[in-house]
C-alpha cells in the first residue's frame, strides 16, 4: 500500500499540470468566497457600492474583463512557447531524462500557474 501512494505521488510530482490545476481550483474558490464576502457583509450599505465599483455600465466590465484576460492570457502563451521551445532544443541535446528533470523541478512547475489561474 505504501508503495502504491508513493508511485502515485511520484507520479504527480512528474507532470506538469499538477500544480496549475491545483491553483486553478483556487482560484475559483476563492473567487467564490469573495463574492460571497462582499454580499454578506456590503449588504445594508448600498452607498458603499458605488465606491466599490468604478465601472456601472455592464459594456464597460466586460470590455475590461475582456481585455485584462486576453493580455494576461497572451502573457501565458507566449511564456509556455518559450518553454516548450527551449525544453525542446536542451532535450535534443542532453536527451531525455532533461525533461524529466524539469518536470519535477517545483520551481518551473509554479512559474506557469499565476497567468493561467489568473486569467480563469
């Protein structure tokens, strides 16, 4: 049993959408939450909403969520291409096991995740 466990956390630790997932679904709750933060406790102060929200037009929200998420979305392609093209000509090189170092390195596995769970 404790081998089963251990082969499998191996084996999240080696791909790399583990940790982009696993912020992903942070995001998203904690987007969740801060929605439910604002209603329960901005409820009674009506006025306090204007000061809280620049933009009352719904056109204009979705112009800005629309542009922040294609910029931070054409941030996080341009930096996995990159990445991709780079891991590509070292594995060329020093063979395959690079790749496999790379997988597992925590440091190149948090670097994506931020734009994408940002963009979400």
């Amino acid at each position: 049993m404790k081998t089963r466990i251990l082969n499998l956390i191996e084996m999240l630790r080696g791909t790399f959408w583990t940790l982009p997932l696993l912020l992903l679904l942070l995001s998203i709750v904690l987007a969740v939450f801060n929605i439910y933060l604002d209603m329960s406790l901005f409820r009674e102060r009506e006025h306090l909403h204007q000061l809280l929200y620049f933009f009352s037009d719904a056109e204009h929200n979705r112009v800005l969520i629309a542009t922040t998420a294609g910029s931070i979305l054409g941030v996080a392609g341009v930096s996995f291409s990159v990445t991709i093209a780079s891991l590509t000509l070292a594995s060329q090189q020093f063979g395959p096991r690079l790749l496999r170092n790379f997988m597992q390195d925590s440091l190149s596995s948090a670097s994506s995740p931020p734009p994408s769970s940002t963009a979400s």
